[in-house]
C-alpha cells in the first residue's frame, strides 16, 4: 500500500523476522484451548481466598515485599502482578512483569552482578510519533518494542499514555499523542496492536482527566458528562474497539469529585458495559485512597491495585461485608485471563538478544518521518549535503532524547544534534568546541522524584565577546546557520509560562536575534530546530528562514533530524497540537493547573472551562488566530488536492459514511501527504465546534506527478455528539460540510455536502454517568460557550 523509502525496508525486516520467532504468540499457540477466560474462572475455583487477594493486589518494592511466584525477575519492571505456587496441586501460576512506557521499553540497562547489558531503544515521544500521522508506522515502533519485552522477559507494557493534550503547559504532554481524540485513538490503536501482535500486552492510560501533573494524586477534574466523553474518554473507547489492549491503568485524580478508580460508572458502566472492554483495569502507582480503602478501587470494578499490598485492607473489607467474594473472584478471573496469555505464563526464556541495530534504524526512520517543517521561507531547507553549516545552541550537546519519569528509557546512546549534523554536513568546528565547553561546565546532575536522571543543562549561552566574534566568523565563512532550542519536562509536574519554560529565555532570544541579523546582512539563512517536550512560544519565528519542529525523536534525535534538513526525508509530519499566538490565548489558560479551594497551597480543582472546545475546536469556532494551526507542516514538495467524493453515504445506526480525494504532487521532489477530513455540522440542538477531525490518511511516498486516491470512512458512531439530557449519541438531521484539507486551517477550501435525512440515535448510555457533583451547576464550570 505504502511506498516506503529505502530505510523502511529495514522495519519490515524486523516485523518478518518476527513472524517467523521460535516464541509463537500465546493466541497461535492451541486453537482447541478454551477461551481465556474461561481457564481463568476454572483457575480461580481452585484458588484460596488469600491467593485471590494476592492476586488483586501487586506487590510493593522492598525487603519483605517479593513477588509471588516470580521465576525469572527482570532489573528496573515498574511492577508485577503476583502469581500463585501450589504445585502440590497441580497450580504454578508465575508472577508476571509490568515495564513502562510510552517512549520505550523502560528496564534498567545494567543488573546487579551482571556483566552483560540491557538497553532498549529509546523511540521518538508520542507528540512526535503522532504527528507523522501514519498509523502503519506507529504500528511498526508498537512491534518493535514488543519484540524488546518479549526478549527481555517482560509481559505487560504500561503504554500508550493517551490523555488528551488540553493545555500546552502539561508537563507529561510529551508521552501523550494529540489534542484531538480520534489521532489519540487512532495512534493508541496503532501501538497497542503494534505490541500486542507480540504475545506480549499493552495498557492503554491514563483513563481519564490526566491532563495535568501538579498535585496530580488529588487534584480533581470538573466538567460536564459531555465535555468528558467527546473529548476525554473517545480515544480510549477508540483504542479498545480497534486493539483490544489487555489492560488500561485509570487515572490519579478525581473526576466531579470522586477519584475515577472509585467510579464504578467510568469503570463498569462505560467501560465494560457500554464499551464492552474485556480487560484488566488497574491502578496508578499508590492512586487514591489506597492507604486507607483499597476495597473502594475494587468495589467500582478496579482489579488491579498497584503496587504496595492493599491485601490486609481488602481481607478486613471482606470481613465487614463491604466486599464480596464474588468480587473478588470476577476480579481475579479478568486478571488472570490476560495472566495466561503471557510469556511468563507461557515459560518464555528471554532470550536477551532484541535486534537493537535494527530497531535504532527504525526509531530514526519514525522520528525523521515525524518531524514538522513549520516554516520554510524562501526554500531555507533543505540544506544540500555537505553545506557550510553553523550550528548554535548548547542544545546541540544537551540533546533531549525524551521527557522525564517513568515514560524516559535507557538506552544505550542518544545521538546529539551536533553529532547528528556532522554526519551530513561540513560543521563549523570552532562553534561545537565552543558549546561542547559550555556544556561541559554548566551541566548539573538533576535527581528528579520519578527517574528524571542526568546531566543537562537548562542554560544557554550569553552573548559575550567570544560568542559574538563566533558569530561574525560563521556569518562570513558558513553557509547557513542552525540554532538548536531545547526544553526538557517530565511526570510530576507542570511547565509554566515564563523565560526559559514556555517563552525563551534572554540568551535564547538575542542568540535568534543576533545570528539572524549577522547571516541576513551576509545574504545567508537561519533555521531553528525545536528540540522540546511540548509546544513552545513561536513568536519569534518571523525573525528566522526555517523551524522544524524535532521535538524529541528518541536515541537517534540527531541523525534524524539532519535527515530531515538535508531532504533524505522529505518533512511529511504534521502538528496534532495547536500552536498558539501565546499562552494567554489557550482556552484552559485561566483555569490550569486549577485553584486552591482547600487551603493547603496546593490547587485541587479544574474546571475544565472550555467544555468540548479543547484545541483547533476552540481556534476555529471562536475565530482565533494561532501561530501554528492543528493539522499543519509543510514539505519540500506541493500537493494539490482533487474534489472531494462522496463515495457512500450510509449513515444508520450502524453504517458509515465513505468519502474519498486524489492527492497529487505537483512539486519537484518526492513526498508524502497527510490528509485530513473536517466536518462542519449543521446547528441543531446540540452546540458543535465549527470543524471537528473525523478521518485522516497519509498517502504513500509520491513521485513528483503522481498521485494516489485517499479513501476515508467514518463510523456513524464517530459522527454522532452526546446529548446529555437523552443519555445517548446522536447523529443531527440536517446538510453537513466535509473539508478534506491538508491542516484544520480549512479557509479557501470547497467542501463536499452530504446529507442526513432524520436524527440517528446511534448508541444508549448510562442516565447520570459522570454527573457534576451535587450543587454545582454546569454553567458554573463550563463557562466559555459560543
Ligand atoms: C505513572 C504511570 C507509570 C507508573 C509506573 C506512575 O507514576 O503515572 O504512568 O506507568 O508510575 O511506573
């Protein structure tokens, strides 16, 4: 389907070779088997009270805290889930092992008495992977890394993170895909398959209303039912029909005051009733009320509690009758029903040998297909191999792999910007040498609370007279300069609003101004690299030629990144974040990262003030300008887009809609294009966002002149909005407006109509699920409305 530039051909190497491992997948194994879940009830008959506890409730970190059962251990899992060892009785269940993240697989690289290593590859974030919008390469990044836990041992990945994108400043943004639902769903889709065609799982998380870090165990989520299931939950019900991940970890924080692992509407009435999820739910690390009343989490239908022995509390909530053993037992039999799926469980001997050279191929392939060419005046880029290159920025050494926390891998190198540049251009010396020293003298060893390990610097460099003299020599003797802009963020916390965070910093912003003026005034161009965990102030674009966004491309940051600036990869990426004009002018920027009620210093209430109007859905319907707008890069080539088609509308209950475009390349190098479908509803009873994102397809590498027919369908359950007061989706009657557009910026584009006859209920809630809490009114929250 895809055409696929050389370097591809190396993935698929990977993803053949794997079909032919002497470790089938669990589901290959013996059709005759009963289902999985029903060995898991059989296996839970014959189990004690006390080895169901067990099972329920992961084990802690510690002396005195073991894993049951655990037969081979692997240095740096997250967590396990206990076995059960009573041979005598024929049952020897082993504990399996638990390994974050969305980034890769994150084990420690070197073990206790051990002189062999275990690195992973360490994979561009999810913001990254996301905007290639290319689901078959996520796909492929998804093998790989089960290929990694299935050689080293590890049987469940807690990945992908899939909270949505609401507010720039989100410190974890980095691991999470979009600010629009279906990309989330559809990335998240894409991985979990990826993983799972492995013999290995996936959990999808944070399930739900994770979008913000500080005081991230209790900070509570308010916001109308709507609001949560259009924008909140769709990505994850998006993931489970198309992937059916073996797990999902549930959120930290409360959700309309009640923490969302005690809400048995999230976690039984939409998850498992209204979406049928098969499953296992877990917990957060040490989530909620743990300490206190572990039974709450079970008694909404959380399986899991991880990690810490909830165990003597769920014995004495048996006691009292709070729990019961049929709770138990349901719990248990879903645990176990994706337990004996495992490689663990399967007696897997790792064999410690993933194929890391390939995977680094990939991980530069998927970061170099990624990135976004924001801007690129006067044909800036690409710069011809060998070109004269300036290189500024102490962030070409202090190269950001990935963000911080349990989504950081340990890999066994990352190659830096500078690096990278030298392996395609002739780099000026005397600059590397200056930043390498600056490096060297102004890094700091930072111990983050969660793994946020290492050296790096968060300064840059002043302009002194030797900086300024460095300047005026590249100015006259290279022939283009590249300044490399770096932000680091992780889990734990927010980022802010301020010099060096959000905006730049002094030396950052007379760096841009002083390079600029020096290689204009000598006829030359300045491309910016964005080397950062989330989106950034751009307002000082317009001063420079280019700026690719690289973001965080994973151990190979470097050489993809001069991949891209030389053309080897034409740009093909394209923003699944909006880029403001500034902080202020985000929708949730006066109520994140929420507000202090109680008066312990800390904010613990949200309101998720903006409702639905989260992202491009606030830009366009409110007719904001953006510095960047969702969906957007450019490329090294043009597309021209044909007449939209209305190829079939069957639009009932259960049918589809299917439009279709020809996209041709009209430039002069070969490209790939990332198509995106916008509907614009006619207004009916339910307010709705000017456009909303209902399909996209990315076409194959296109020859200059040719061209490929793109096909989109979309579910009427996709279509439908959430009509609270009828505890239902419908679909509005009424003539609707599809945009195929290359971003959400859909002004001068002619859309294609079609037309829905009668109102479609397309599916049933649960009455009062996700309800505000008791005395506040919706208005009270939701406060911004068109
Ligand atoms: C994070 C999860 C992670 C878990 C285990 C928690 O602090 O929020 O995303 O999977 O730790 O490392």
């Amino acid at each position: 389907m895809h055409t696929i530039p050389a370097m591809t051909t190396v993935a698929l190497g990977i993803t053949l070779a794997l079909a032919g491992c002497n470790q089938a997948p669990a589901d290959a194994t013996n059709h005759n088997a009963p289902a999985p879940r029903q060995q898991a009830d059989a296996l839970v008959a014959k189990l004690t009270l006390d080895e169901k506890l067990s099972l329920l409730s992961g084990p802690g970190y510690g002396p005195g805290a073991a894993p049951i059962n655990l037969k081979h251990d692997v240095a740096g899992v997250a967590g396990y889930i206990n076995g059960v060892h009573r041979p005598q009785d024929g049952i020897d269940i082993p504990t399996i092992k638990l390994a974050d993240g969305p980034a890769g697989l994150r084990i420690n690289a070197s073990r206790d008495n051990d002189p062999a290593s275990y690195y992973a590859t360490a994979w561009p974030i999810g913001s990254l992977l996301a905007s290639s919008w290319d689901v078959d390469l996520v796909r492929q990044v998804g093998t790989a890394i089960g290929e990694e836990m299935q050689q080293y041992g590890v049987d469940l990945l807690l990945a992908p993170g899939m909270n949505i994108q609401r507010n720039p400043l989100n410190g974890r943004n980095f691991e999470y895909y979009s600010e629009d639902p279906l990309v989330t769903g559809k990335m998240g889709a894409a991985m979990v398959s990826g993983v799972q065609s492995q013999g290995v799982g996936a959990t999808i998380k944070h399930f739900f209303g994770n979008n913000s870090e500080t005081n991230r165990h209790d900070i509570d989520d308010l916001g109308e039912a709507r609001t949560f299931r259009e924008i909140y939950l769709r990505g994850f019900q998006i993931a489970i029909d198309d992937a059916h991940p073996w797990a999902i970890m549930t959120s930290y924080n409360k959700v309309n005051g009640t923490y969302v692992n005690e809400r048995r509407d999230a976690l039984q009435q939409i998850l498992r009733d209204e979406w049928h999820f098969d499953g296992l739910v877990m917990s957060d690390w040490f989530a909620g009320d743990v300490k206190t009343a572990p039974q709450r989490q079970v008694m909404a239908g959380q399986d899991l509690i991880e990690p810490g022995n909830a165990k003597p509390l769920l014995q004495e909530a048996l006691k009292r009758g709070e729990l019961s053993e049929a709770q138990i037992n349901e719990a248990a039999s879903r645990i176990l029903a994706k337990v004996i799926k495992s490689p663990s469980y399967r007696r897997q001997t790792p064999n410690n040998q993933p194929d890391l050279t390939a995977h680094a191929r990939l991980s530069r392939l998927a970061g170099a297909e990624s990135m976004v060419l924001l801007r690129n005046e006067r044909n800036a880029l690409p710069l011809a191999s060998n070109s004269r290159v300036a290189s500024f920025g102490v962030n070409q050494i202090n190269t950001y792999k990935g963000g911080t926390g349990s989504g950081d891998v340990n890999a066994a190198k990352t190659v830096n910007i500078a690096d990278g540049l030298a392996g395609r251009f002739h780099v000026n010396q005397e600059l590397q040498r200056y930043y390498r020293a600056f490096y060297a003298s102004h890094k700091v060893f930072h111990e983050g609370k969660f793994g946020a390990r290492g050296h790096y610097t968060c300064e840059e460099a002043a302009l002194d007279a030797t900086l300024e003299s460095l300047i005026s020599s590249a100015a006259q003797q290279q022939e283009v300069a590249v300044i490399s802009i770096g932000r680091q963020a992780g889990e734990g916390a927010d980022r802010t609003d301020s010099k060096g965070d959000y905006r730049l910093n002094d030396a950052e912003m007379q760096l841009i101004e002083r390079v600029s003026a020096a290689f204009h005034s000598a006829g030359k161009k300045v491309v910016v690299v964005l080397n950062v965990n989330g989106v950034i102030d751009t307002s000082w674009s317009n001063k420079v030629d280019g700026v690719v966004l690289a973001y965080m491309a994973g151990q190979e940051t470097g050489n993809a990144l001069a991949d891209v600036l030389s053309g080897a990869i034409n740009p093909s990426g394209k923003l699944t974040q909006t880029f403001p004009t500034n902080y202020a002018s985000v929708p949730s920027s006066t109520t994140f990262p929420g507000r202090d009620e109680n008066g312990d210093g800390k904010p613990d209430r949200i309101d998720y003030n903006e409702g639905i109007y989260v992202g491009y859905r606030y830009y366009s319907t409110f007719g904001k300008a953006v510095a960047y707008p969702f969906g957007f890069g450019l490329s090294y080539t043009r597309f021209d887009y044909g007449e939209p088609r209305v190829v079939s509308n069957r639009l009932d209950e259960q049918g589809n809609l299917i439009l279709s475009a020809t996209i041709t390349n009209s430039g002069q190098v070969s490209g790939r294009e990332a198509a995106q479908v916008y509907i614009a509803a006619p207004q009916g009873t339910l307010s709705k966002p000017a456009i909303e994102l209902k399909a996209f397809a990315k076409t194959a590498l296109l020859a200059p002149g040719s061209a490929e027919q793109l096909t989109f369908t979309i579910p009427a359950s996709l279509l439908a909005s959430f009509a609270p007061q009828r505890n239902a989706w419908i679909i509005e009657p009424g003539s609707y407006r599809a945009y195929i557009a290359p971003s959400s910026d859909i002004h001068g584009i002619t859309p294609v109509t079609f037309t829905v006859a009668k109102e479609l209920v397309v599916s049933h809630t649960t009455p009062g699920a996700l309800a505000l809490p008791a005395g506040v009114a919706a208005k009270a929250v939701t406060t911004l409305t068109p």
